[in-house]
C-alpha cells in the first residue's frame, strides 16, 4: 500500500486545541469536495505531483521529525485507501498524539468504532469541519458526525458570512456540542471580520466556543507551503 503525500513537514499546528505546538504534517492528495473559499486547492487540482510512499515510510519520516505530535491533513485523509492501516501503525507508536483532519463529508463512526478500544481517545482526535452555507458544500457534511464526535475531538465551523455565523450558533446548540467535544469557529478573514464573530459570541453566551485564527497566516505568507 502506497498513499500519495503532496507535503510532509514540521511546523506549528496553526489551528485547534494543539496551535503553537510543534507538529509533523502529511497532507494527502484528494478531497471530493471543492470549497469556495478552499485554501489548499493544490492538493486536489492537479498542479502538484505526489510523493508515493508505504505507511513505514511515513512513519519513519515522523519518528526522524522528532515531533510528538503528528497532523494528517489533505485534501481529505479518509478517503485515502488504507488510511486505517497507517493509523493503525502510528498507534502502535505508543508516543504519538495523532489529529485526524477531516473535511467533515465523510462519517467517523467506523473509525471511531474501530480504534476507541485500542488506544485513550487523547491520542486519536479528529478535528472536524462542517462546511457552512458559503463553502458550497453544506449538502454533503455527515451529520452522523455530530453523535460519534468525543470530548477529545474538535469541531470547526469556518465561517465566512453572517448566515454561516448564523447556522454555526444554531448547530453547536441543536446538538448540544459545548462541553461534548471543542468547538471552534474559524473566520475566513477576507470575507469576513474575526470581530463580528467575537460580538455575537458575547451577545449569545457563547462561553465553550473559541474564536481561532490561523497562526500560520500571521507567521507566514499565505500562501506559503510546507508551514
């Protein structure tokens, strides 16, 4: 089994519960949902050819990294065939925190089912997104997600208007996601300003949701790869 890598590096993770902590990142090509406001568009459009490499290749790239923690990104990473075989073996590690993001599209139950028995739910965490009115991709979020996520797992809403504001309120309380799992609302800074986000949060209580900016933007280019 051999898994297409468009990156594989160290950095901070910019975002979610483990930001300014050093990471190792392996981003996968493919992702079956085409954001509008995608800022990763290389690692699904064609323009970067990937790296082809076994789970063993990935893993000693990880251990060589010295990081402790270690981000599997994409495009989407669980769509990727064998993805549970390198999960699995990352596990095996024993020392490894592992972050699982996932676009939100794509139902973590099985997954969730399959290694909760194996290892304690802090070194397994799915971080996952669910795509808002502006993404163009609210029709395909899983909402079995919002019952299999655990109080170790994260959920993003990354909002670029005040309707995906608007929705992201109303779910986090329909399923009740404060005090079950993080809760993060991540605006997209062009399209919408992060104080906006901040009012409503005071105007509604919103005491267990975090307002998160991308650390990785301030620090770097933008469009910066490889941070």
């Amino acid at each position: 089994m051999k898994y297409k890598v468009i990156e594989k590096f160290v950095s901070i993770d910019g975002e979610g519960p483990n930001a300014g902590a050093l990471a190792a990142f392996i981003r996968f090509l493919g992702c079956d949902l085409q954001c509008t406001w995608c800022d990763t568009k290389y690692s699904w459009d064609g323009s970067v050819t990937p790296e082809l490499m076994t789970a063993e290749e990935i893993y000693e790239f990880i251990k060589a990294s010295g990081a402790h923690h270690v981000t599997l990104t994409g495009g989407e990473p669980l769509i990727q065939k064998g993805i549970s075989e390198l999960i699995g073996l990352l596990i095996e590690d024993g020392m490894l925190t592992i972050r699982v993001e996932t676009h939100g599209g794509v139902d973590i139950t099985p997954f969730k089912a399959e290694f909760d028995m194996l290892v304690a739910p802090y070194d397994l965490q799915f971080i996952v997104d669910f795509k808002l009115p502006t993404s163009g991709m609210c029709e395909a979020m899983c909402l079995d997600n919002f019952n299999a996520i655990g109080f170790h797992d994260t959920y993003k809403f990354v909002i670029a208007s005040i309707e995906d504001l608007e929705m992201a309120i109303k779910l986090v309380r329909e399923y009740k996601l404060a005090g079950r799992c993080h809760v993060y609302f991540s605006p997209v800074v062009d399209l919408i300003e992060p104080k906006v986000i901040v009012e409503r949060m005071v105007n509604e209580k919103l005491n267990d949701v975090k307002l998160q900016l991308q650390l990785h933007k301030y620090i770097w280019p933008r469009d910066m790869r490889g941070v």
